[in-house]
C-alpha cells in the first residue's frame, strides 16, 4: 500500500481538497492533520449567527460531522501541530513524537490573526479566527455593555454589527480613511459606514494614533489620536492576518506573502502542494482569503494530484453579513486611482444597488451588490466570460443588462 494523501489543515480548504480527491477517484488514504482539537467548524458564521446564537445548536456550525469523516474513508487526526517537513524522507514530525510518511503533502495551514503589541497580556482582548476565539468572545459578551473594534474590515464590521444586535454599543476604530477601504469601493464603503452609523455604530476612521488602556491587567479602552478616550469592556482585533509559513520556510519552500504555487497548487516541491488562504499563486497580486478561494484552490490541487482536467476559472466571489443586509461581491475591487472608475447601478429593489469597478484600462474588474442579487449574477457571468459592459450603460437603469450577457455568451 502505498503512502497516504496528508493534508494539514482541516478547515475549508483542508476538507474540501480531501472530499474532491474523493471525487475524482483518488481511493487510497488520505489524513488530515490539525491542530485544533475536535471536528471543524464553519469560518463564515463566526462572527454572525454564532456570536449570537445561544449555544443550545452550535453542531450547526460544524463544516463536516464526524461521520462525514467515516464515510468518506478520510482519518482525521485533531489536536496535534506539525512540528517538521522532511521533505528527503516525505516524512512529518508531529508534536507528540509520532512520524507521519506522505506520498502527496497538500498545506492547507491558513492564516493566523494580527496582534497588538500593547494589547497582548491584556485579558477581555480577542481576536476572531477559530471556532475556540468564537466561544471565547461569546462567553465574554455576557453582561457587556460597551466593546471597541479595531479594524474596519469585514471582520471587524460583522463583529460590530453582531455585538450591536446583542445589546453592546460598539465603537469601530480604523486607521485608513475609510472602511472597507483595503476590500471595497469608496460607494460600498459608504454604505456600509452609514448602515453602522444609523445602528449607533461610533466610526473612527484616519486614527494614526492609538493607545490601549488597562486597569490592572485589565483592557478598559483606547485613547485615539492622542486626544479623544474611548471606554469599553472588550476589544476585538480585526486588522488582518499573515499567512502561516513556519513549517514551509523551515522545508526551504519558495514563500512570499503566502507559499508560491503554480496554477495547479503545486509548490516549489512537486510533491507538495499549497492551498487556501495560505497560497500565493506565481504571479498574481496577493493572496485571496475567501470560502470560494479555499474550495477553488482545493479543486485544483486535488485535481492536479489524480491528473484529472482542471475546473474553469471563475472570477472569485465574497459575501459578509452586517445587521441582516447581505453584500455580495466577484473580481477583487481595483485601488483608488484617477483612471479606475465606480459606477453605481440602481437595483430593481426597494433600495438596492450594485457598484460595478473598471480599472484603469476601462475593464470590468468588480461587482459589488447590496439588496440586487440579479445585479450581482450577471455582474460574475461577465468577469467568467470577460465582458465589459460600457460603464456609460452601467449607469443607465434602462440598459438591457441581461440581454448585454446573453448575447456576449452565445
């Protein structure tokens, strides 16, 4: 028999490589090796439902049951961190002094959350990253009545919002000028800013100062651009995450701002490959950290691993969630620059609208949509095929939309 499939990492990316290799007939062992303990759980409803859900139901969350594990012939070995790659011997060290061989490696590690140095032996801080951080920050909020956000990115906002429904008021605190400035556009950006704001979100953005208050070991606020004091019983750090590498730099792996891998997910080994928000494929800008981007790469790798054809390329997708208005997004949002263009499109909806981006060479990069889920299909159909509807029709609420796109696909 030969050597298992190991994949380390167990959350979207890790699960959905070892389900496809499943599917396109792989059928000798695979692992899964994490470090945390007991079966995964969802990433996207941790900063949403399960922050307020009341923990009678959390087997919801789960993004597999362990049955799923069984009948998938998939072993999964929680609770342990991988201390070495030996990639001579295609051999694992694990921290518990067992050794793992691998015929095929899939590094599915992730990212780990941004700290504050001031923040970090302060108790009532967090972070939002794992299922552990989601129960941590759910056990807290019980009694609080006043929390600080740092970060205005998807994250922090939807920490927000859920705080904000559980009765906390909540202050956002921002260092860039805007929110959601590193993800949106400036229309969505605004949006998003005024939805908190009628909800008594307090927003801060253009903070280029910032320090961390305690009393006694304990976090008590903040004081921002060395004049303003906010007060507040918990803060959570939203600003972001470095891809884990420490096992891939110390196997000499070609690494970046992620593990470097070819359109395939195969890294500067070819027997190991790099997958989710981990990866950096050669090339491109950044790396992507979305469900879709976990899944999609995780189909690729396993593809490339059993020599089946690779799945089409589509334009990447997001969604987030703040006080029970859904943001739905494809193509990565161009930087502020004087050629690149936002035109806004009104949705068929009571209040809906979708923004769509062209960058500086005049082409479709973006669709952002608020309440105009109709918008938002068509807006990823013409990224998947490459079309670019004339911005000067975008903006026309008369422009026949769908018909640009049926007749672009035919």
């Amino acid at each position: 028999m030969s050597d298992p499939i190991i994949i380390i990492g167990a959350s979207h990316a890790g699960v959905s490589c070892a389900e496809k290799l499943r599917a396109n007939g792989f059928s000798g062992q695979i692992q899964l090796i994490d470090r945390l303990s007991g079966v995964p759980f969802e990433r996207p409803p941790l900063s949403k439902g399960f922050l307020q859900a009341d923990g009678s139901d959390d087997e919801k969350f789960l993004l597999r049951r362990s049955d799923w594990f069984t009948s998938h012939e998939i072993t999964l070995i929680d609770g342990r961190e991988v201390t070495a790659i030996d990639r001579e011997s295609k051999q694992l060290q694990l921290d518990d002094g067992q050794c793992c061989r691998y015929d095929k490696l899939v590094l599915a590690t992730g990212a780990f959350p941004r700290q504050l140095d001031d923040a970090n032996n302060l108790q009532n801080v967090f972070v939002l990253r794992h299922a552990r951080n989601a129960y941590e920050l759910r056990s807290a909020m019980k009694g609080r009545k006043s929390a600080i956000v740092i970060g205005g990115g998807y994250i922090g906002l939807e920490v927000a919002a859920s705080l904000t429904k559980a009765g906390i008021h909540v202050d956002v605190i921002e260092m860039t000028e805007r929110l959601l400035a590193r993800v949106a556009s400036p229309n969505i950006s605004a949006f998003f800013a005024n939805l908190h704001e009628i909800n008594d979100v307090g927003i801060y953005t253009g903070v280029i100062n910032q320090e961390i208050l305690q009393k006694d070991g304990l976090f008590s606020g903040i004081r921002i651009n060395n004049d303003r004091t906010i007060h507040a019983e918990l803060l959570l750090l939203g600003i972001g995450v470095l891809p884990e590498l420490g096992n891939a730099k110390d196997a000499g792996l070609t690494t970046g701002d992620g593990i470097i891998v070819d359109g395939m997910m195969q890294s500067s080994d070819a027997d190991i490959y790099a997958i989710g928000d981990v990866a950096l494929v050669d090339g491109a800008m950044s790396r992507i950290e979305s469900v879709d981007n976990a899944q999609n790469t995780a189909a690729r790798a396993a593809a490339a691993i059993c020599g089946s054809s690779q799945p089409p390329k589509a334009a990447p997708w997001f969604w987030s969630e703040q006080f029970d208005v859904r943001l739905q997004s494809a193509g990565i949002v161009p930087q502020e620059a004087a050629a690149v263009q936002y035109v806004v499109r009104r949705g068929k909806r009571e209040g809906g609208l979708s923004v769509w981006s062209y960058d500086v060479f005049g082409k479709l990069a973006a669709i952002e949509a608020v309440g105009d889920p109709a918008a938002y299909m068509l807006g990823k159909k013409c990224l998947d095929l490459g079309l670019s509807p004339p911005p000067s029709d975008i903006g026309n609420a008369d422009f026949d939309l769908k018909g640009f796109v049926a007749s672009g696909a035919a």
